[in-house]
C-alpha cells in the first residue's frame, strides 16, 4: 500500500523534473553584450526573467535625440525592442552587434526571425548562431522614430542534467506503479 505522502513526493518530483527540462533559460543567467567594430560598449550578465528585459542600452545619435534598446530573452523567444525620439529615424553605422550567450549547456538546434516592425532593412542574415551564442546584426538597419520590434524564436537542446532528471522521475514513477 502506498501512502499520500510517498505518492506526492514522486508527483512533485516528476513536476520539478518536468519544470527542470523545460525551463533551461528562464531563471539562469546569460551574458548580453552590444559590440560596436569588435569593441563591448557595454556587457553584463544577467538572469533570465519571464517578466522583465534583461538588457538596455541607451545614447544619443550625432544627429541628437535620444535612441534605446532592450532586450527580452524568453525561454524559446528572444525580442528587441527600440525606442527612438526627437529624430524622423536612425539608421546604425560601423559594424554593431547584440551577442547573447545563453546559459551553459543550452546549445541553438534553430533560430528563425518571426516578425519585424518599424525597422527596415533587417532579415534573416541579421542573425547567427553558434553554439549557444545568439549574434544580432544591428548595423545598417534603420530604426523608425516612436519604437520598433525584432521578434525571434529558436529551439535549444535541453540541458544534460535536466534530461537525466526527468529519465528518473519517470523511472521511479513506473518502478511505483509496478510494485
């Protein structure tokens, strides 16, 4: 005979394990970078939240105004959004880059660019990966005044770890069933 408590304890791991595997990104850290000619303008790490940007960058262009990014890592998605006032656009020079490099043991399987608005120029060969660095081509692209939004997905290869985990939760639960 099974008790409640022994039985909750295999549901709750299962559900930790289940929530392991599939949230790699969301509650780890990853490092954000804005990489003008090969130079970090500015880099840090930062933990991944489901509810806030985790990267943000703001300067004002020659031309004057002010212009503003930020970035938003999401567990299968990753968004930037800008924000540029007190000129018609902006248009980046020089060789500019947003480099994500995402928790250990997250490797990219698939990167593919969903939607983007008010921002001309930017396509799908604006964005590389390797590994588990995600690389934004931000140069030459042309940011329209008020804001505007690049929306990318992509699919990662689960952690090691977490997979061994929920391989366990699942086995213990059978070994359970079957005595």
């Amino acid at each position: 005979m099974v008790s409640y408590p022994r039985a909750l304890l295999v549901v709750a791991t299962s559900l930790v394990a289940t929530a392991s595997a599939q949230a790699e990104i969301v509650g780890s850290v990853s490092n954000f970078a804005w990489i003008r000619n090969g130079v970090a303008l500015d880099e840090r790490n930062a933990i991944c939240s489901a509810l806030l940007p985790e990267f943000y960058r703001a300067f004002t262009p020659e031309a004057g105004g002010y212009a503003a990014f930020s970035v938003d890592l999401g567990e299968n998605s990753l968004s930037i959004m800008s924000d540029i006032s007190g000129i018609p656009q902006i248009t980046l020079g020089g060789t500019q880059t947003v480099r994500v490099i995402l928790p250990v043991d997250v490797v990219i399987e698939s990167f593919t660019l969903v939607g983007v608005t008010s921002v001309a120029g930017f396509s799908q060969d604006d964005l590389q990966f390797e590994g588990r660095t995600l690389l934004v081509r931000m140069n030459g692209n042309t940011f329209a005044s008020g804001g505007g939004t690049i929306n990318m997905t992509f699919s990662y290869v689960p952690a090691p770890g977490a997979m061994a985990l929920l391989l366990a939760a699942a086995g213990m639960s059978a070994r359970r069933r079957r005595g």
